[in-house]
C-alpha cells in the first residue's frame, strides 16, 4: 500500500493512474506539449469543458507538478500554462495510449 496526501494507493500504476485521472487531464498535457499556451487556447482544445472544470484541472495539475503557471504583472492580466519536466515524461506515455487507442478503435474515432 502506498499513501500519498492522505490517499492510499494499491500500487504505483494505481498512484500514477490517479495523476491524470478524468475527462480533462491528459488532453489539457497533450495540448501543451511543444508550447506554452494562455487559458482560452486551453479551453478551446478542450471542447465542451466549462471554465470551472477546466480551472479545477489546471490547478490539479499545477499541484501535481505537472504543469507550470506563468502570471505577467500587466494590465489585463496575461497567464500562461507550460509543461514541466515531470509533465514532459507523462505526454509520452499519454501519446502511446492515444496511438494504441487510434490502432484498435479506428473503426469508432472520427
């Protein structure tokens, strides 16, 4: 068993597994791979998630570790999301469930 912020865990696929667990998570570190983006280009990526959700999620990830938040002293305010290292090393592994998932769904994905 592992405990990890007062939640225990089975293993660590089961810990690893609770990082990006949810709808949002893995498609808002696969849209920042490659480039820092602000958070409307974040919320159309992510089509059909609410600006709370995608608030929540973002602030997961932050916490996690996995992403990066840049706020620029200016007026209006500019924030910018970027990958961490640690966020870096996921995207690969989230890239080869997407190209698993494409392999053997090809027949339901548009």
């Amino acid at each position: 068993m592992i405990e990890h912020n007062n939640k225990n865990y089975i293993c660590p696929l089961d810990l690893g597994f609770e990082t990006i667990r949810g709808k949002w998570k893995s498609i808002l570190l696969l849209n920042l791979y490659g480039s820092s983006k602000r958070f409307l280009e974040l919320k159309r990526s992510a089509i059909g998630v609410s600006h709370k959700v995608l608030t929540d999620n973002l602030k997961q990830l932050e916490y996690d570790g996995l992403i990066n938040k840049v706020v620029y002293a200016q007026v209006p305010p500019k924030v910018e999301y970027s990958l961490t290292k640690k966020g870096e090393e996921l995207v690969s592994a989230l890239t080869l469930i997407r190209s698993w998932s494409k392999k053997y769904y090809s027949n339901i994905i548009c």
